[in-house]
C-alpha cells in the first residue's frame, strides 16, 4: 500500500492545487495498526511558495474511520523547524491574486466530512515573505506553537467560541523584523506571545526606525518629511474578542497597554516642502480610513517621553520641544459603524512634563461621524520657568527669553479641517525677551511685561485661523498656541523676530 499512497498523497496535492504546488519528501514511514505517520525532509514548492518541514509526525490517526465514514480523528500532529518562504506580488498586480480559491479548512471540510485533531503543535518555524518588484521583507524566526482540540465540520466555522476550528491556540514568536518597501524604514519585535485562553497579546522590545543616516535619508526623499523613532518597551493587547472576530472579522479588545518608551520627530525645513494636501488627514479620519475594522475601548500609555525637532528654513537652526514622562488614555477608539452609533466620540486624556519642567494635562475629543473631522482640544500649564522654551523660541524665532516666570496657561480650542477657533490665557511675571536688533523697543513697546499687567488689566489671545491645505493636524495646534501667546504677549514682537 506504501506506493500506492505516497502516489495518491502527490497527485492529490497537484490536483487540488491546480497543478501550481508539488509535493516531495526524503522518507516516509507508516503504522496502519496504530495510525502513526512520519516522513522527513518534506517539501511543498511553487512559484511564489516554498515550504519545508524537516520532519512531520502524525500520530493515532483513525484510518478505518476515515474508510468507512469519512471522518478523520487524529491524537497529535508535530511539525518541525517548517519555515516557509513567500514572494508576493505588487497589490496592484491583479493577475496574481486569485479570487476564485477557497480556505484550506473549507477545502479540507469539503474532503472529509469531519476533521478532529486533539493537538497540533509548531517547533521552530520560521516565516519569511518578500514583494515583487520593491525592497519589503518580513522575517518572522522562532516560531512555537500549540492549538488543541481542533474541529473541522460545517458547524465549527460558525462557532464563536472557537478560533479557526481550535479550541484554545498559544503561540509565541521569539523575533520579528520588517523592512519597508522604500527600504527607508524597518520593525523590530520581540519575544511575540499570543493565547486564546489568556485573550491576550504581549509584544516586548518594538522599535520602528530608519535604516540610513538624517543625510541619506533627505537625500532620497528630497522633501521636508518626517524622520521617526518609536521604541516601546512591552505592548500588551488584553480582553481579544475573538467571536467579534469568528463573526465579522472585527479587531475588538478591551485595552492596549504602551508601557514605557520614546517617540523622537524630526523634520528639516531647508528641505522643499512636499506638494501634499493634508487635510482629511487628521489621526481621528485616518482611523476612520483603516481597511481593518478597529474596536478597542481603551489605549493606555506610560512612561512615554516625546521629543520634537524641526530645522527652520529662516534660520536653518534646529529647534526643540520635549515631553517627559507622558501619560495618559485613549477611549473609545474604533472605526465601526456598529460601535459608533452608541458612542461618537474618541477622547483622549493626557499628562506630561513640558521640557522637562513644566506639568502640562491636556484633553482631546474627536466627533468620528463629523465630515469635517471636528475635534476639540483644552490645556492647562502649571507654572514654570518661561526660558525653558528656548530651545524651541531661539532657533526658529531669533529670539531669547531672559526671563518669564510662567504662573499658569490654558486654552480651549474648537477645530476642524476649515479653521481653529479658541481662546488662551497666559498668567506672566517678569517677561523679558532679547531680540538681535532694536531689543529696547521692542520690550518697552511691543511686548507686555507681566500678565494682568500692571494696571490690572488682563489680556486674553482669541485665535481664528483658517487652515491652510498644506497644515497637518499637529501644525495647526502649534500655530494655534502662537496665535494665541502673541495675542497675550504682544503680536508686533513676531515682526521683529522675522516670522
């Protein structure tokens, strides 16, 4: 019989793969009596596809079951160190995909009437996928895993307590790296673990980042573009709803937790600025963009520190601003229609140390049904040293604040993609500022000193700006904020300081 099945088994694969992937294998051992099954250095091949499994093990499969009803039982699969390689196509390459093939449970479903295996477990797998025609590569490395109690019928699909036919799945990936297409960026993950039973995602050690030097990188792009560095500590995604996911393919979980890490920007001006239309494109309506249905009812992150550099195109110095220790919560964040209609609104509540000095909170809330993106966003300042600020003011303004004793700072913001409107107030003692040239002047005449002032007056900063189409979402909050300042300052000094 040992032909005869190892022919069968191959024209069986090229069959129901229309003749596109081929089966081979260096041994193949079989106890019928007990149902067991080994064969080594197997290998599944094609095009785009290569798959090889030092060693496949089946053991207490029911065969005469298998004759006589048509039914499959099986006690444990193991596969070892499988890795599997993939060359994709573009995605605009339509040719390539094939939208007339079925799931390989379905095909299996359709096979045999019913498919029973009380343990399948992964050892050392590696997965390895590259596009067509563009640097993007993934390497996933150390793959383990365990499913249990796996079903395979015409009522397991449907069966929401259970993840494609598994009764409880444990995964755990020791590294994952990514390159991106332009090769300008890369990801960097691990140790991976994922478990049904837990409802639970832990990612350690993230880092997303360039690949070249600043130089390199403006070289290439030749335009005015961000440079970002992101590395978090550990992520952790709790309370998976994985019948949301059974039923409708809904990514929904209670929280995601971003424990400890840093985010750094930077930006040169010198730089041409890209020809971009950048409205519609605030974090609420790209949310509202994903391909992905998102539902997580909370984002907490901690221990967060926040840096912001820019290169002006006046000066061509590099100015800036840091937020230390920041901390805070997402709620509601989502782009599914169903969870919208019970609650509109994502909000987000922050804290954080403003240069490392100043305690900032701030409170953000985004209408995900507005068709213009309306967002509100408020701030309060608690008092700080005003010089702080230098390290973004001088670069980009020419200007250096010799003192300000900042007694307290808020503002409320109404916004959309059309205009910002909103009020700030600034509570000051000692302001004193020096410019380049006509320093008395200005801090006699322009600029006042303390805020009330000395009459007892109080000066408020009302802000209304239209928004320019080439504005992101986060340039229109700082112009808002100068607006604002300048308003309460004194807006005649902005002439004097060349901007």
């Amino acid at each position: 019989m040992k032909p005869r099945l190892e022919a069968k088994l191959k024209e069986h694969v090229l069959s129901e793969t229309d003749g596109q992937y081929h089966l081979t294998y260096e041994g193949l051992s079989l106890s019928l009596l007990r149902g067991n099954i080994t064969a080594t250095d197997v290998r599944v091949e094609s095009k785009t596809h290569q798959a090889h499994i030092s060693r496949l093990q089946i053991s207490g499969a029911g065969l005469l079951r298998l004759l006589i009803a048509n039914q499959l039982h099986i006690n444990t699969i193991v596969l070892d160190t499988p890795s599997v390689t993939l060359l994709l196509h573009p995605k605009n390459d339509t040719t390539a995909v094939d939208t007339g093939s079925k799931p390989l449970l379905e095909k299996l479903n359709e096979a045999v009437s019913r498919i029973r295996v009380k343990r399948f477990v992964l050892r050392g797998g590696q997965l390895e996928t590259k596009e067509e025609g563009n640097a993007a590569h993934l390497q996933v490395q150390h793959i383990n895993a365990t499913a249990r109690d796996i079903r395979i019928d015409s009522t397991s699909f449907r069966d929401t307590s259970r993840l494609y036919g598994a009764g409880s799945i444990d995964i755990q990936v020791q590294k994952l790296d990514y390159l991106r297409p332009d090769s300008l960026y890369f990801l960097h993950a691990g140790p991976l673990h994922f478990q049904t039973e837990g409802r639970e995602l832990l990612v350690d050690s993230l880092h997303y980042g360039v690949t070249v030097s600043k130089a390199e990188f403006y070289r290439r792009v030749r335009q005015a573009k961000d440079i970002a560095d992101m590395r978090v500590a550990r992520i952790r995604l709790t309370g998976i709803n994985g019948s949301s996911w059974v039923k409708r393919k809904l990514l929904a979980a209670e929280a995601l937790h971003i424990d400890s890490g840093s985010i750094v920007i930077y930006k040169d001006k010198t730089q041409p600025n890209p020809p971009e239309n950048k409205i519609g494109k605030s974090p609420h309506q790209q949310l509202l963009r994903l391909k992905q249905p998102l539902s997580i009812d909370s984002i907490l992150f901690s221990a967060m520190d926040v840096r912001f550099t820019e290169v002006s195109d006046q000066t061509g110095k590099a100015g800036t601003v840091t937020f230390e220790q920041t901390s805070g919560i997402f709620r509601n964040v989502t782009n599914d229609s169903s969870v919208l209609t019970q609650d509109r609104y994502m909000r987000l509540h922050a804290r954080s140390r403003v240069m490392g000095t100043g305690n900032l909170s701030v409170d953000f809330r985004f209408d995900l049904l507005d068709s213009l993106g309306a967002h509100t966003y408020t701030a309060k300042l608690a008092a700080m040293d005003g010089t702080a600020f230098n390290r973004m003011i001088t670069p980009h303004l020419n200007v250096e604040v010799e003192s300000a004793a900042i007694k307290g700072l808020r503002f409320e913001m109404d916004a959309n993609d059309l205009r910002t409107k909103g009020t700030l107030q600034l509570d000051y003692d000692k302001l004193k500022v020096k410019f380049p040239v006509l320093s008395f002047f200005a801090n006699r005449f322009l600029l006042h000193d303390s805020n009330p002032d000395a009459n007892g007056v109080r000066h408020t900063g009302n802000v209304y700006i239209d928004r320019p189409k080439d504005f992101s979402f986060f340039k229109m909050i700082w112009r808002s904020i100068r607006e604002g300042t300048m308003g309460v300052v004194g807006g005649q000094w902005s002439v004097v300081g060349g901007q």
